[in-house]
C-alpha cells in the first residue's frame, strides 16, 4: 500500500514538471525569455514577481492576455492566442 502511494505520489511529481518545462519552452520559443526570466528581473519583471503582483486578482488571466495581445504597454507579442493564454496561465501560477 504504501509503495502504491509513494508512486501515485512520484508520478504527480513528474507530471507537474512535464507540464512547467513544457511552459518554459513555449515561452522560450514565443520570444518571452529574451526580455523576462523565471526569478530574476531582466528587460521585464521576473514571472514570480508578476505572480505575486497579481496573487488573489480573479482579472488577471483576462486582463494580461488582453495587454500582451494589443502590444500597448507591452511589446507586441508573437505568440498565437492559445499559447499566449497558456504563457499567462503559467506565469500567474507561480
Ligand atoms: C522585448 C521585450 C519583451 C518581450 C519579448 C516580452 N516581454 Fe513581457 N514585459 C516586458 C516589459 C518591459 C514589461 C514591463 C512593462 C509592462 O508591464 O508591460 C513586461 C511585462 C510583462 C508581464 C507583466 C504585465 C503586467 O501587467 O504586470 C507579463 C505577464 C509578461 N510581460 C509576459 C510576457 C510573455 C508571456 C511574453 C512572450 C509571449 C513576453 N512577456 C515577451 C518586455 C518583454
């Protein structure tokens, strides 16, 4: 039994790993990393900084996509709709 907790365990590890490193490297590919980083302040906030700005905003998802779409304010962005979405979900997770 508790061999079969440890891997149910294990493999909720791994899964959330799969699903952040697959994030970081639409975020690589979408051109956001040249200009942000994970922890650390670049051209742009870092994404944690940016999680805990926006920590308890239920808006924040809608109304950062809407920013990075437009380029106002922000660089415009290239990534599709559905990526962005993903990128802001990720980052706001953090
Ligand atoms: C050319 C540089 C550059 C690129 C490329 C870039 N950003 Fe940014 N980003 C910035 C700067 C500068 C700011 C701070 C000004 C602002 O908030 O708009 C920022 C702010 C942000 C914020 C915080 C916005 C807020 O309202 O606080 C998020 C989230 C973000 N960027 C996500 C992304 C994502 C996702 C990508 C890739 C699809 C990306 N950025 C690509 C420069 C960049």
């Amino acid at each position: 039994m508790k061999v079969v907790a440890m891997t149910v365990v294990v493999a909720a590890g791994l899964l959330a790993a799969g699903v952040a490193s697959a994030s970081e490297e639409l975020a690589k590919s979408s051109g956001c990393m040249t200009c942000h980083a994970v922890a650390t302040k670049k051209m742009g906030p870092s994404f944690k900084d940016v999680a805990a700005k926006y920590k308890g905003k239920a808006d924040a998802q809608a109304k950062i996509v809407a920013e990075l779409k437009a380029g106002k304010g922000h660089p415009a962005v290239k990534s599709s709709d559905a990526d962005t979405a993903t990128l802001v979900k990720w980052i706001l997770a953090m």
